[in-house]
C-alpha cells in the first residue's frame, strides 16, 4: 500500500475524498467574522493545520473570526492569531503569552467561562452561534462520522449545530485509539437528561463524533504531534505540597472517614498539581480513580505504578517523553481510560455524585479562604478559570494549592485580601502552600484566618499578616478588615517590587 493509499484508508466514507483539500485551501472557506468552534483542549487534538493556515491568511488579508474551542491551543496557533489580527474574540480558555498580551490590551475580547457551560450557552444562544466548526480526526468511519484523537472539548458539539464542518484526519495518531472515547449531547434545557454516570468507568455515549455528511465543506490531513506538556521535575516547594497533602489524606483514613483508595481524584494542569499526583505513587494509597479534565503525566506514572485502575477525562496532555509512551503502547492504556466532552467530564452533577477530591491551584488566596486563580495584579488575565469552578464548588473536598511566597519570596502568596475572587471561601475547604495546610472546614472566618496564617504564610510574611488580622479585629465584623490597607502588599509589589515590609 502506498503512503497515499494509506492516508486515503482513513477516510472511509468515500464522498469526502472528493472533498480533500490543502489546509490553505480549506482556510479560504473561513469567511469575515465568522465563528468558528474548533476542537482542541488544553495542547491536545486541536486543529493544527486550518487553523494556523487561517492565521497566515490574516497576515495579508483583512479577516478576523470569534474561536471557541474547548480549552487553550497547541502549537503557536494562538499567538499567531493574534499577532496577525485574526482574532474579534476568544472563549473559553487560553494559555499563550502573545494572545495573552492582546487580552490584556483590549485588543482582543477574552470571554473567561466555566468549562462545563460553554455548550449550554451556546445552546441558550447566550454567545454566537457556531458557523464553522473544525474538528481533528483519527480517521471518518464508514457513515462520515469522526474519530476523535486525544480530546474531546467540546467537538461532538460544535459538529452537531455549525453550519459547515472541515475536519483535519491526523496520520500521527494511531487507529488504536478508537474505543476511548464516550461522546454525546445533551437536550436543551428544561427537558435535559440526567446524566447516568455512577463511577468514573461508566460510558454513556458513542465512541464516535456523529454529525450531518452534507454540512462537510473540506477535508484536510495532517501528520503533527500535539504539543508536548512541558513539566519541571518536582521541586521542594512541589514536594512539600505533596507530602503536606498526603498527610492529611492519611489522617483522613486513620479517622475513618476515607478509605485508602480514597475518592476519585481530579488535578488541574502544571507542575504542581502533577506533582502532588505523582507523591501518590510512593504513598500507602492503592486501587486510585480519577475523574477530571486533562490525564497528565502523572495519572500515567499512576497506572503504570499499579496505584491508579481507571481515569476519566476530556484530553490526553503529556509531556514528549510521556506521549510516546502512551501512543506508542495505547493498547495496554485503553482499557483503563475515557475521554468525554467537557460538559460532562465537568458536569457539577456528576461531580458532586462521585465525590471528587478536587485538587486545583491558586494564583494567591487571602487570609479568610477566598482564592483568585486567573489574574495578575486584581486586573491582568494570566489563563483563565477553566474547569476549576466546576469542581471546586461540587467536590466532596475542595483543595487549592500554590508556593508560600515566590520571585525570591518577592511576592507572597497569601495576603490580607485577594485582588480577584475566583473562589469564594464558601467552596474551598483545603489550602496547602510549602508551608503546611490549613483546613477550613467547619470553620468561621476567624478561625479560618487564623489557621491559614499560622500554617501556610511564608515566614517573611506572617508577623504583618498576624499585625493586620489582630488590628482588624478591634473594629469587629464578621469578617474582619482594614479596607485602606487591605492591598498594601499589592500597591507594595507596584511600587517597590517587593511586597516585603
């Protein structure tokens, strides 16, 4: 069989080799203004051909389109969008630091959603309704259907309502990842469906992305890798977080009130969620779940390590040494994983029935719990919230995790109050820094303050937390403050650089 014959072996419904086009080609039927919902979620299946054609479209002509994906971009397709100008608007979830800079200008209008809405309110025609959607494929099946690569998002979606589809069949994934998937769309509210997920192994839906075979405008290939996770090697900051976490997950079990495969876990992207998974390997926790958005190098180390049987998610998003593990050896990875939509793997029904021990990290938090994990400065995005809402306010624990203090101890993470509310205290039951961890629960404000302070601030930092709290307690209030010094470590960190006293 020829390369060409084996490129053509993967589009099996034969009116769509009439349509096989160059991605430059396929970019063309992108029209002014359009909105375009791509696949792609957290680096892993997105569009790696149109797309970036698209943005070298814009670098010479006057075009510009709304892109919802499912979460941030591989490759530097967003960068190159929003360098070229190619951009109006950009949901749910980014992270590139050129698009990045856009969002922050103004120049480009960032929509910063909860995961799990984003299709309902498309549904709910809340945002622009979907005019092109463009979904990376494995191979097309017999009837013209997609098999997805290693994410979901929200494609099964976008394939369902654009009025023109382009799919990009991808050579680089193996057909052995058929299987994995479990896709659906849910109803329009108020006649929704409930969602029949009883455990993480559960699967409700199809193993392929249905859709219309007329709405299929261009069928393009593509041979590119998803771009690999870059992950340090845990640190000692990391390691102590980790080990701070196991410890109190061990007590947990000593007072009976979890088992030693504890709950079915869920971890945010980085370096520290991830390395807080891996302490799990040399921990006394066996027969693990997991049931979050992104399967990381970790929840890989886990199942090899024997501690982890089955993790659900809605994308594979690994390092390049992790990835070739995995898709050169998918067979023996199949049968312990899922990959779902986002509106499902983030479900808060779904959530708050497994009882997911959400782990996510925090930009900072203040002194009472609430905790800011999207901006810079109170007014600067650096992400998003991504999924982290949707978990935090439905786990059965909720745990957030960052550094004491970084930058040199420059910048303390735990201050009098936060510049952004992501978080409120309300949803947050566990804070951990490299410091220790303090637990909320049960808590008022004023013994959550005290218990932060005393375990997780930086000791260059804790006397003038200490200072403040005490002063704001002589003018009461349930939540004690001093408004006028409230972001002095803020205005500090402006002026001098330091939010040391």
């Amino acid at each position: 069989m020829t390369k060409e014959d084996s490129k053509l072996e993967r589009i099996k419904y034969a009116p769509y080799r009439e349509r096989i086009v160059s991605a430059e080609e396929a970019a063309l039927l992108i029209h002014d203004q359009a909105v375009v919902g791509a696949s792609g979620f957290t680096k892993a299946g997105d569009s790696k051909s149109v797309l970036p054609a698209f943005a070298l479209r814009a670098a010479q002509e006057n075009v510009a389109i709304t892109l919802i994906t499912g979460a941030s971009l591989g490759q530097t397709t967003d960068a190159d969008l929003a360098t070229n100008n190619a951009l109006i608007r950009r949901m749910p979830f980014q992270a590139d630091s050129v698009l990045r800079k856009t969002i922050n200008s103004g120049q480009v209008k960032y929509i910063d959603q909860h995961l799990s809405e984003t299709i309902e309110q498309l549904q709910e025609k809340h945002i622009p309704q979907v005019d092109i959607a463009i979904i990376e494929a494995t191979y097309i099946n017999e009837e013209g259907f997609i098999i997805p690569t290693t994410s979901i998002g929200n494609s099964a979606y976008f394939a369902s309502v654009a009025r023109k589809i382009i799919i990009e069949v991808n050579t680089a994934i193996p057909l052995e990842i058929e299987g994995v998937h479990d896709n659906s769309v849910p109803k329009k509210q108020p006649r929704r469906e409930i969602i029949p997920i009883h455990t993480v192994e559960d699967r409700i839906g199809e193993t392929f992305i249905r859709l219309n075979p007329d709405d299929v405008i261009a069928v393009v290939y593509s041979s590119i890798e998803d771009t690999p996770a870059q992950l340090p090697e845990p640190d000692v900051k990391t390691s102590a977080i980790s080990g701070h976490l196991l410890r109190f997950f061990e007590e947990e079990v000593r007072k009976g009130k979890l088992t030693h495969s504890l709950l079915p876990l869920q971890a945010g992207i980085g370096k520290v969620a991830n390395a807080v998974l891996t302490g799990f390997i040399d921990g006394p926790f066996h027969d693990l779940t997991m049931y979050s958005e992104v399967l990381q190098d970790s929840t890989f180390d886990l199942i090899d390590s024997g501690k982890m049987t089955f993790a659900s998610g809605s994308s594979i998003t690994v390092t390049e040494e992790c990835y070739g593990r995995i898709i050169n050896n998918f067979g023996q990875y199949k049968d312990k994983l899922v990959l779902r939509p986002q509106n499902i793997s983030n479900a808060p029904e779904v959530i708050r029935r497994l009882g997911i021990i959400a782990i996510n990290t925090a930009i900072e938090f203040d002194i009472y719990g609430n905790v800011n994990s999207t901006h810079i400065g109170g007014s600067k995005m650096m992400n998003g919230i991504g999924g982290s809402g949707d978990f935090a306010r439905n786990a059965y624990l909720s745990i957030f995790v960052t550094q004491a203090a970084s930058k040199e101890n420059n910048i303390s993470h735990v201050l009098p109050m936060v510049s952004h509310v992501d978080h409120t205290e309300h949803d947050v039951d566990i804070l951990v820094t490299d410091q220790g961890l303090a637990d909320l629960r049960g808590l008022s404000p004023r013994e959550r303050a005290e218990v932060i302070i005393e375990n997780c601030v930086h000791p260059d930092y804790k006397a003038e937390l200490r200072d403040y709290y005490e002063r704001a307690k002589e003018r009461q209030g349930h939540t004690p403050h001093l408004l006028e010094e409230a972001f002095k470590f803020h205005i500090r960190f402006q002026e001098k650089g330091s939010m040391k006293p």
